[in-house]
C-alpha cells in the first residue's frame, strides 16, 4: 500500500491541508476526499457552486494531421466532424475492445489536439500514444505542466463570468482560451457533476492563485473526490477502473454512443464479433430498497440466490434517499424493475435494476 510520502501532490496539496480536508490516496496520488462532508459538499454543487482539485488528471498535446499521425485510429469517437474549439468524449481500446481509458480529445486547431486523461492511467496512456502514433505526429505530455479546476454548479457561470467576461458565451462541450490573471487559459464547458459546470486549465505553478480568486465568492465552497463520486453516480458518469477497465469491453460498459463503427480503430474486429455473437454482460443501475448502499466487488444475486453479476460502484444517494449502485450482470438478467439483492455470501440486501441515471434534474444544459 502506498504511503502518503509516495504519493503524487497536486499543486494545491498544501492549500487543501490547510482548509482541513482529508486526504486519501485516489490512483496513485494525495487526493481531498471531504473538507465539510460528503453531504454538504454534494448539496452544494446542486444548489450553487463547488470548486474541485482535478489537477492529477493527465493532458497531452498531438500535433500532426487526424489520419496521417495515427490518432484517429487510436480512438473510437469520430474526430474527422469536430470542429475546432469543440471537444468529445471517448475511449481508447486494446485490441480485444477492452478500455484502456476513456478520455476527451479537445481540437484546438486543424491538426493540434489537446487530451485528458485518467490520472491513474497516465503513464499507460501515454505509452499506447506513443506506441500507436507514426512519425508524422509530435506527442507532448504536459501533464506536471497545467493544473486542472473544476468549477460546478447552477451557479458557476455567474461565478466564472465575473472574472472572465465571454466565459458565459461557451456551448455544451466546446471551450475557448481567456485571459484569465494574466494568461491565456483553456476553459471548457464540460465536468463530471450533471451540473452546469466549467473546467479550468491552467498554469501548474500558479494553481493556488486560480483557486483562492475563485474561492473569494461567498457562493463557492471546496468540495472533494467523495461528492464527486456521488456526483457522476447519480447521473450514470461511469468511473475508469470501476466501470471501465481493460477487462471489460467497450460495448459491455456502455460506450457505444461514443464508438464510430463507420472507420478503423483499435479494437474494432473484437467489438463486431462481440455484437453478432451477442454482447454476454451489461452495466446496469441498482437502487436498494433501503438506504442500504450496494459496495464495488459486491455480488449481485437473484432472488433465488443465483450469482449474475458484480457490484461495479455504489453510494447513499441523497436524492432518492436510497442506496444505489451499478453492476455488471449477466445480459440474460438486465432487465429494469426485476427484483435482484447485492452483498455477500453472509449479508444481502433487496434491490431492484434500473436505468443508470438515477437523477435527472440537474443544471447541465441550462
């Protein structure tokens, strides 16, 4: 197990110790995972605005025409249509369709690209980039180099909009540079929350000055990695390494909407004969008929007890006032509002499958 010595610190570690928060290790980093609680921070992003530390995200710059350089190979979302100043969410596959991440690729200019990526998946990331790109392209890993904000809530644009007048003028997934204390900052409409929210690239070594500015305004408060976990649970965000994995396909973790089956990517031949031999598991959601909350690694049973499937996350949902959760059960079994129970061998609970979007009235498109 990792120490906290060994852990990668974001820019703001000593600032998040200062406010008091709890740190945790999340993917090989020093992470805040509650400063006021989980409830009061998950409360706040719905109601007004939170600011999170996303800083041990990795970001990486491809320069090189889409075809010619390899990337639109490497990824399984349509690049050719993105418009520049827009961005999409995908995923890069091995070559049995498993998940290596999931990423979003921002086009910053004709050929120049800007990726995230997990941040326990840096270095892998970066190796299958490097690996699968020809000469054609120059890959750069910037990732020590720019530290990454979140800004959600209903209330994030007025926030945002104070210090950076235009701010308020970006569309769903797309972003734009700003001069933002000086320099000229990537900010995208986009976040992990199912609320209007806004990502803040900025300079690593000036980190601590984006976030106290922005925590200046009596409407932002900190938040950390456990409301953000119940955050994008709750609106059916899957999480790499839980939902996601090498050992889960693509179309098993439901990314189809984000796969281009009309061009050539890594992984294709495997996702197609998974489809015409018929896709054996499926995530599904799980809402606990308590306030009971399914666990990752729980087993999911029938009610006569058979085994179909494993807990993939779960939380106390402070909307339905219930546990829920998400599992990867056997495509025979996923069928919503049929009766299943989660837990061990000892200790089960009763729970019925459900869509993953467990609420949808958030702020997202407003």
């Amino acid at each position: 197990m990792s120490t906290h010595a060994q852990l990668l610190k974001t820019p703001l570690f000593d600032e998040h110790v200062r406010l008091g928060a709890k740190m945790v290790p999340f993917g090989g980093w020093d992470m805040p995972v509650q400063y006021a609680g989980i409830l009061d921070e998950y409360a706040q992003t719905r109601q007004q605005a939170s600011l999170f530390d996303i800083s041990h995200m990795g970001e990486f710059i491809i320069q090189g025409d889409l075809m010619k350089s390899g990337l639109d190979r490497i990824v399984t979302q349509r690049l050719s249509d993105l418009p520049v100043k827009s961005c999409r969410y995908g995923g890069m596959l091995n070559v049995d369709g498993g998940v290596i991440d999931d990423l979003i690729v921002f086009r910053l200019e004709q050929d120049k690209w800007f990726i995230v990526v997990n941040g326990a998946t840096i270095d892998k990331d970066a190796q299958q980039f490097k690996n699968q790109l020809t000469q054609d392209a120059q890959f750069d890993d910037v990732t020590f180099h720019t530290a990454k904000l979140d800004l959600q809530g209903p209330l994030s644009r007025e926030v945002l909009k104070q210090h950076v007048p235009g701010v308020e003028n970006l569309a769903y997934y797309t972003f734009d540079f700003f001069n933002f204390l000086g320099e000229n900052v990537l900010i995208s409409r986009t976040g992990y929350t199912g609320e209007l929210g806004y990502e803040v690239y900025c300079p690593w070594d000036r980190a601590l000055e984006y976030w106290q500015i922005l925590m200046q305004d009596e409407r932002v408060e900190p938040a950390g990695l456990g409301a953000r976990d119940v955050l994008r649970l709750e609106v059916g965000y899957g999480l790499y390494g839980h939902e996601l994995n090498e050992d889960i396909s693509a179309l098993e973790s439901g990314l189809n909407r984000f796969i281009d089956f009309d061009k050539d990517f890594i992984g294709k031949a495997a996702l197609q004969g998974q489809q015409d031999a018929g896709v054996p598991r499926k995530l599904v959601g799980l809402v606990s008929r308590s306030r009971r909350s399914p666990r990752s690694e729980q087993q999911i049973y029938t009610e006569a007890g058979e085994v179909i499937g494993v807990v993939t996350s779960g939380s106390f949902s402070p909307h339905l006032e219930r546990g829920i959760g998400v599992g990867l059960i056997d495509q025979r079994h996923a069928v919503q509002g049929q009766a299943v129970m989660f837990g061990t061998e000892r200790s089960r609970a009763e729970a019925e499958i459900s869509s993953k979007i467990f609420y949808k009235n958030g702020s997202l498109k407003s």
